[in-house]
C-alpha cells in the first residue's frame, strides 16, 4: 500500500519499521486516538527505524538513526502534534512490553 493512499483517510500515520513490535506504552497511547493516528509496522533496511507522517504529507518526527532508543522524542512528537493523551512523564523504552496490533 503507497503511503498516499493511507494518508487520504485524512489521519496521520506512525510507521514502526523497527521489524519489531511497538513498546507497549506508545501502544497504549495510540489506542486513545485512532481517529487522529494510525499505526503501520513493517522494516527498512536503511533509513530511520519510525516516522510520524502527517497528514499532509510532511514528517512530524523522525527517529534518530542508530540511536539506542529510536523511540526516543515520539511520545512528544504525539502530544505535541496530534494531542495524544499520555500520562506525565511518559518515555518510550525498548524495554517496555511490545504491543503487536493497535487498533482494528
């Protein structure tokens, strides 16, 4: 599916291309906002390991390459620009529990 097509539902999309499951606390996070955000998984073998896609288009964040945490920012990055509710001091860590599917 061509990222044009998932942004015409008017949502914007974080796109987990770790190959690995979503820690749970940004999981839990996404589940409060599906009409906002949406969530695709798949893996890169270049390139950042995420990205929040707005829905215009343009990057709202992107995830540091090579960082030890490439979740690191992304909590912020949806509160910030779509009004996801997170609990105060929220932080995404590798170790968090993953979440495999958010949403329907």
């Amino acid at each position: 599916r061509q990222l044009a097509d998932l942004l015409a539902d008017g949502r914007a999309y974080l796109l987990n291309l770790t190959g690995a499951a979503l820690p749970s606390a940004l999981g839990i996070a996404l589940l409060g906002c599906p009409d906002r955000v949406g969530l695709v998984t798949g893996r890169s073998v270049t390139g950042p390991a995420a990205l929040l896609v707005r829905p215009d288009g343009y990057l709202a964040w992107v995830a540091a390459e090579n960082a030890e945490n490439p979740w690191s920012g992304a909590g912020e990055a949806l509160r910030d620009w779509f009004g996801v509710d997170l609990e105060p001091n929220f932080t995404v860590t590798q170790s968090d529990e993953p979440v495999t599917r958010v949403g329907g």
